[in-house]
C-alpha cells in the first residue's frame, strides 16, 4: 500500500498546472462521485461555479443528459463495467436549458491495470464550435462545386468543340476559344490553391521560409504586374515612410499577401488604390486603402471569415481571399485589421515584426 501511494504522488507531482489554463472545461471527481475541481472554462460553459459544486456530488451540480433524456452519470456507471475500462469517447450532451456540449470522461484507477477507479476526470467543450466547423466544411463544399462547374463546364465545351469541328473553324476562332480554355484553367488552378492555402492554415501546417524581403519592391512589382494586365497605372499610389528596418519573412507570401489585398481593393473599391508602408517599433506596417464606399461596421468582424464576400457577391471571387491574407500575417507573427480609410473607402492595415532569419 506504502508503494502504491508513492507511486501515486509521484505521479500526480510530476506536471503541476493550473486547471483554469486549459482551454477545455474540466470536471474532476473522486472515488465516490464527489466533485473535487471546476475550471472557469467549465464554470462558462455550465454556469456552474466551483465554490457551488466541489463537495457535492457531480448529478446533483451538473445534470447531464443524452438527447433521448437519459441521465450521463447513471448509464455511464463509471465505478462498475469491466476493470480495463478507462475512458468515455466524447458525445454530445445536453445540459438544463438546451446547451449541447461535447462531453468526454478518462476514468484514474490506481493501479492503472484492473484497479479501483479514484477519480474521473471530465472534459467539456462547446458543441456549437463544431457545428460551426461543420457548417463550414458544408459551405466550402458548396462553394467549390459552384466555382468549379462554369470553367469546367467551358472547358469540356469548347475542346469538345474543337475536337467535332476542327475544319469548320477559322484560325482566330480557334485561337479565341483555346485562350478561353486556358483562362478557366487558371481558374481552377487558383481556386486549388486557394482551397490548399486553406486547408494548411486551419491544420497549422503553414510553413514560413525567411529571407530578407524588400517590402516596397515587393509591392512595386505587385502593382506592375496589375498595370499590365491592362489597368490604368494611375489606379495605384505607393507611399513609403520613414527609414524601414530589414525585415525576415516569406517573400512568396507577403506577395499573396499584396496581391489579395490589391485585388480586393480593385474589385470592390473604386478611385485610386494607396498602399503606404512605414516603420513602426517592432516592424513593418502596410495599409492598403480604396475610395469606395468602404465597409459597414457591423460587417467588419465577419470580413476575415471564410466566404466573406459583402455585397459584392455578383462581382466573382471565391470570398477565400481575406481568409488567407489574415491566415498568412498570423503566421509571420503578425496581425491584420480593416476600417474605415480617411477618404471612405476599406483600409486593411497589417503589421509584421521584422522577423529573424531561418538557420538550417
């Protein structure tokens, strides 16, 4: 018995931590059901505090429900079952007053092979968040069926086309649809690498390769690449203030980055495009402002959301754009926001550290 209960210390000695740090609720119990922790995150998705609950019984503080109105705690029968058994897998439950959460329970025995169980430690977590989750993947679904079929749909056409009716055709006929062919390929070519951006970004496996990147350089070439693809030169300002500091970052990125904003500011701004950069005391800032008329303040927490396309839906664009942009600054430790710009127009505005460089 000595041994068992050195063991025991040992290892609950091992890792101390608060319980309030955890981003998940947690519930933990004793061998006889007693509650003997809460956590805030708990407390805010219960409603249930500690000082209420620790003492008490769990079915007497938290009233766990499956959707057929079965109570948790009494099927789940954590102190009886088989010895080996050592866990719940999460399932949605219900709560007095309808909140679904996703609830999770690892059962202490001591000792760990067959032994009594001491303790239950339960794990809360708001089911909305994947619903939300859900309801986004659904949505992403949808969106890249819909931006996939039209150029799809050309391309099938007109090779299909041209491949029944070649002779019929002049050689500039030729020429107009295969350079429609090629341009809906593009098309999908972006819309894929869209949609692998974002799959890196929400799986956290974007990678930053530093190099020192020339901000303004970057953004100059950004800007010709527009100019000749036919638009005005005159469309664009570039301002550069102050002496900037060398900067580490991911020079393909910061140019998407550059690109997406551009293009955002062109294809739902109107009047002159001004990108300013300047230093600020740990980097790089860089706005990117329209004259257009600028974005609702109710809309402007739902801008960097996936699909977010204002009220510019007929005006094309998968809505992924500001979603990746926001993706990409986060990922060089930086941040990014939109307003109101001085002449009424959008303004992002993002701020990049200066960054060090990459060793092997």
């Amino acid at each position: 018995m000595h041994g068992e209960h050195t063991d025991e210390r040992s290892a609950d000695s091992a890792c101390v931590i608060d319980v309030d740090d955890l981003p998940d609720g947690l519930v933990v119990t004793d061998r006889d059901g007693h509650v003997l922790a809460v956590n805030r995150a708990a407390t805010r998705l219960t409603g249930v505090t500690r000082d209420r609950a620790v003492g008490r019984h769990l079915r007497d503080v938290f009233s766990f429900r499956d959707h057929d109105g079965r109570d948790w705690w009494k099927w789940f029968d954590p102190y009886g079952g088989l010895p080996g058994r050592a866990r719940q897998p999460e399932l949605p439950l219900r709560v007095p007053g309808g909140q679904e959460m996703l609830v999770a329970a690892r059962l202490v025995r001591r000792p760990e092979r067959g032994g009594p169980v001491v303790r239950v430690v339960i794990t809360l977590r708001d089911a909305g968040a994947r619903a939300r989750l859900e309801r986004s993947r659904a949505d992403l679904v949808s969106t890249v069926a819909h931006e996939l079929r039209s150029p799809l749909t050309s391309v099938k056409g007109f090779t299909a086309t041209l491949l029944a009716k070649w002779t019929r055709f002049t050689d500039d006929q030729k020429l107009v649809m295969l350079e429609t062919v090629n341009a809906d390929a593009d098309r999908v070519t972006r819309l894929i690498t869209e949609l692998l951006d974002v799959s890196r970004i929400e799986s956290g496996r974007l990678e930053i390769h530093r190099q020192v990147v020339d901000v303004p350089a970057r953004a100059r070439k950004i800007i010709a690449g527009r100019v000749a693809a036919g638009e005005p030169e005159d469309r664009f300002r570039l301002e550069v203030r102050g002496e900037l500091p060398e900067t580490w970052l991911d020079q393909d990125k910061i140019d998407q980055v550059l690109a997406n904003l551009l293009e955002n500011a062109v294809r739902h701004g109107r009047g002159t495009v001004t990108i300013t950069i300047e230093p600020n005391d740990w980097g790089v800032t860089v706005s990117v402002r329209d004259q257009g008329e600028g974005i609702p303040p109710e809309l402007v927490t739902r801008v960097f959301r996936q699909f977010w396309r204002g009220n510019a839906r007929r005006r094309g664009g998968t809505g992924l754009g500001l979603f990746i942009v926001k993706g990409l600054i986060e990922a060089h430790g930086g941040t990014i926001s939109v307003r109101r710009g001085p002449e009424g127009g959008a303004e992002f505005r993002f701020t990049v550290p200066t960054g060090t460089p990459d060793f092997a």
